[in-house]
C-alpha cells in the first residue's frame, strides 16, 4: 500500500472578509476520484497571525483524529495532516466533511464557483485543503494551474470530472488557481482582495511542482499581468510581450525539471472588462503572446475557442459570464470538454 494525493484546493489569505467562521459547523462535500480503504485530510493555517482551533472534524459522520486528539490546535503559518481513519470510499464517491472551528475570523480559506466536485455549504470556506488516500496502485496527478478562470471552477472542474467519468480511479485532481494571480508579479492593488492575490505564478509553481507530484499540468496564466495595471496596480507594472515569453519560458523550464507533460493555454480575450483593463496596447501584448505560444508544442487555443467570431479581442456571449473576463458555467463547461477532447492523456 501506498499514500496518494486525490484532491487538492489552494489556499489563499481573505483578510479582508469579516466573520467568515459562523456559530454553526461548516459542511463541504467533496466528491473524492480515488477509491481507497484509508483517508487522510490536511490543514492549512498559512496566513493567520493565530493558531487555529479545530474542535471537530468528521468525514461522513466519523471522527478525524490528530495524534489521537479529537482537538486540534494548529500554530499559525502551520499545515498538519490528520491520522488515517479507516474509511471504504468507491471512486466518485461524494464524501461530507464537517467542521467546528472557535475562531470567528479565519483567514486561510478557499473558494470556488464550481459545484461540480467540491460544494461548500458558504463562499469562502475552510477545512480540509488536501486529501491523501492509501492504494495498492499508484494514480496519476493533473493539476490546472492558473487564476480565477482556474480558481472559479467552471473549466477546471469540468475537466475533472471527465477525467473522473472517462477514466474512473486513475486520476489525483489539484485546483492551482488564485483568483487575481500574476504569472510575473506578487499580488499589488488598491482593490480590497489584493492579499488574497497571492505570490507570483512562477513562484507558486516552483513550490507547487516540488511538494507533489505532477504528471499533466494544464497552464493558464497572463490574463492579470495585461488587465490588473492601470485598473488597481500600476500602469508602470505593465509587462512588454517579451516579459511575458520569458516568464513563460520559465514556466517550460521547470514543467522540463520536474517531468511533467505541459499544456500551456493562450490567454483569453478581455476587452469590455472594467474601465483601463482592456487597451489596444495590452490587446497588441496579448496577441503577440498568443503568437509566440501557438508556435511551442502542445499550446492549447482556448482564446479561438472562446473569441466572439466578429471581434476576437472580446469573449463571445455563449462564454462570457457578463464581466467580459470570466466564463460563464455553460461556457467552462464547454471549455473543460474541449480541453479533456485535447490533451487525451491515458
């Protein structure tokens, strides 16, 4: 037997959002890929300047213990894996995970859009941020990395869940996306939510491909280096097209280091957005980005795909959730078949 990560969500710093731990016990159901006999969850406490106190933590009904505590006392810029709890879980089976936290006001949360795979019972949530499981074979490891077009879910997780349907047990599923992530820069703008931006994608990446493994990573990063100056950071941190290649170049870099098959996706249209996100110039910087990705082996066209046909610096409607930058449910949906229909990984 051996341990395998099945799922994992990335966490983020909400300094900004009050009272996100209400009196009640939080519930997630986390439809979990990988059958096992044996779970186990891990914590995250990042960001908090204060420890974490988990008083209860369930999966379907059975208690999580930590070294035999039904407590858990978690120091801040702490993670911690539970014990194993004995659990028969079939593939895609949906699992409810509950939670009893004492502090009012955590800030080391998750979010998504998506209900696909994982449904909290609240918008931001914390709890669980991984899940190991124990397996006589090994499974392979899919990350999508990237922003909120990632973080949101709506093509991430119907991805997954072809992967999930297509080939049932086979597959350990990781949502790298940040909301408001820069493939070049750390997080910085006067928008409220700017802590939550987190580090810069390359440097997430690193972290990310040397803690796990990784077979297939499916990357879709650029869109907030071109939209985020000029609309909350500054104009002057606007990157040349060839910043853009090299951080790039970067990310194929350690995709070669750490052997793992890379599909890099073009950046997606964003013109109507907010008022100084979208500019000829930026429109010329992604263009020409998109120029130099199409010409690297296994770029994914998602930006022809989703580009309305008169225009294609704006998303066309049967995608765009009505932002002008986002995917629509119906829109991911349709973006996450076609990238499953691309890659074909067995």
């Amino acid at each position: 037997m051996q341990s395998t990560l099945a799922w994992r969500q990335m966490v983020t710093d909400f300094v900004n959002l009050p009272a996100t731990n209400l009196d009640q016990p939080q519930r997630l159901n986390i439809k979990l890929p990988l059958a096992t006999h044996q779970i186990r969850v891990q914590i995250a406490n990042d960001f908090d300047d204060q420890s974490l106190q988990l008083n209860e933590l369930t999966i379907n009904q059975q208690p999580v213990y930590w070294q035999g505590q039904s407590i858990l006392i978690l120091p801040a810029h702490q993670r911690r894996w539970s014990d194993w709890l004995s659990l028969p879980i079939v593939a895609n089976q949906w699992l409810t995970v509950t939670t009893a936290v004492t502090n009012s006001k955590p800030r080391t949360l998750m979010s998504t859009k998506s209900q696909t795979i994982i449904q909290p019972d609240r918008p931001y949530f914390l709890g669980p941020c991984a899940i190991e499981v124990t397996r006589e074979r090994p499974a392979k490891q899919l990350v999508c990395f990237g922003d909120s077009l990632t973080n949101q879910g709506y093509y991430s997780t119907a991805l997954m869940q072809k992967l999930m349907t297509e080939q049932p047990d086979s597959w350990g599923l990781t949502n790298g996306g940040i909301s408001g992530n820069r493939l070049l820069r750390d997080g910085h703008s006067t928008s409220p939510w700017v802590a939550s931006f987190g580090e810069a994608g390359l440097t997430r990446l690193q972290a990310l491909l040397a803690s796990q493994p990784v077979d297939e990573l499916v990357f879709m990063m650029g869109l907030n280096d071109l939209l985020h100056p000029g609309t909350g950071s500054p104009l002057n941190e606007l990157p040349t097209a060839l910043a853009m290649i090299a951080g790039l170049k970067q990310v194929q870099q350690l995709a070669t280091k750490y052997h793992v098959n890379l599909w890099m996706m073009t950046i997606t249209p964003f013109k109507g957005a907010n008022e100084g996100a979208w500019t000829p110039a930026k429109e010329i910087s992604r263009q020409t980005v998109n120029q130099w990705l199409l010409t690297q082996p296994q770029t994914l066209d998602v930006a022809k795909l989703v580009a309305d046909q008169q225009d294609d610096a704006y998303l066309a409607a049967a995608f765009d959730c009505g932002d002008h930058v986002h995917f629509s449910e119906a829109g991911g949906t349709v973006v996450g078949d076609w990238v499953y229909g691309q890659i074909q990984v067995n």
